[in-house]
C-alpha cells in the first residue's frame, strides 16, 4: 500500500500532521521482545497509547504513515516521513517548526515548508498564512480515519500489524 500512497503525492502538495493518537487496548500489551521490533506504543498517565503521524497529498488521500510512542515528539514523525515527500510545498503545523530536523532539509531539497513558527522562537520568521489554511484536507483525512475500529482502537501487538490497518483503512478512503 505504500507505493499506492507514493505514486498519489507525486505532484501534489504535501501535508504533515501527528494529530492521531490512538488508545492501545489492554490486549496490545505482552507482545514477545526482540520479534517484530519496536510496538510503537508508548506509557502515559492514561495508559499506552500510539500517535500516527500522517502524510497527505492536496487533495486529502493519505500518502504515508509513521507509528511512534503517544508521547513521542512530532520531530519523529517527520524524520521518517519528510525524505519520501516529493511534494515542492510541505504544509505542516507548529510542532514541526524545527530548523535542523526539518527547515534546512526541506531548503536543501528546493522545497518551500509552510509551517508556522513556534511561539518561543527568538526570530519570528514569516509564512504563508493562506495557504496554510489550506491544511483542512489533513484534519479531514485523520477524522476519516478514526471512522475504523483497527485503527482507532489499537488490539495489535506489534507496529507492523497495526500500520497495515491504517493502510487498509487508508485504501477505503483513497477514492474518496
């Protein structure tokens, strides 16, 4: 489903967010260690949770996804998902407003990042706020999401089960 998720952002412009986070189910405990790598869940207050952070091309259709640990930084999202954007325009919210981790590589790229600056910079750098409005379709895509249980309720064990619910929730929602 990746290379499905791959071949739809290819001109589009691309969009981040790490808004999903998923309640893990007491039964996606006791998974065996040193199997499938790491749960991708992480211990909060509330209990173990998984945030799934998303990329989206322009029109809304889901073009990637990153499991990582609830209170994981959206930073860790963005490693791992930034370097298969071909997008020329990232659209992004303030939790990605990171100058060695996402700016610099985005300007390397020759890619034009849209992200507003966190409140406690130093430097308040300018952003187009018009076309960061456009982040809507983002916000749709990850309410479409929570729609199916798999992936609103995590009952998986290990990352990989769970991230082929999202993309097979993903896939019912890539027509529409």
């Amino acid at each position: 489903w990746a290379r499905v998720f791959a071949a739809s952002s290819a001109d589009a412009d691309a969009m981040l967010d790490a808004t999903m986070i998923v309640r893990a189910h007491r039964n996606s405990a006791g998974a065996r260690k040193g199997g499938d790598g790491d749960a991708a869940r992480g211990r909060g207050r509330g209990g173990l949770s998984t945030k799934a952070h998303a990329a989206t091309g322009a029109p809304g259709n889901p073009t990637g996804s990153h499991p990582t640990g609830g209170r994981a930084s959206d930073l860790a999202g963005a490693d791992a998902l930034l370097p298969d954007i071909g997008a020329s325009v990232v659209l992004a919210d303030t939790g990605y407003d990171a100058q060695g981790r996402v700016l610099a590589p985005l300007r390397d790229a020759g890619k034009t990042a849209v992200i507003p600056p966190a409140r406690a910079r130093t430097e308040q750098r300018g952003y187009d706020r018009d076309l960061h409005r456009a982040r809507r379709p983002i916000e749709h895509c990850s309410c479409r999401l929570t729609h199916y249980r798999a992936r609103s309720t995590r009952h998986d064990k290990t990352r990989r089960p769970f991230l082929a619910a999202v993309h097979l929730a993903a896939s019912a929602i890539l027509p529409n």
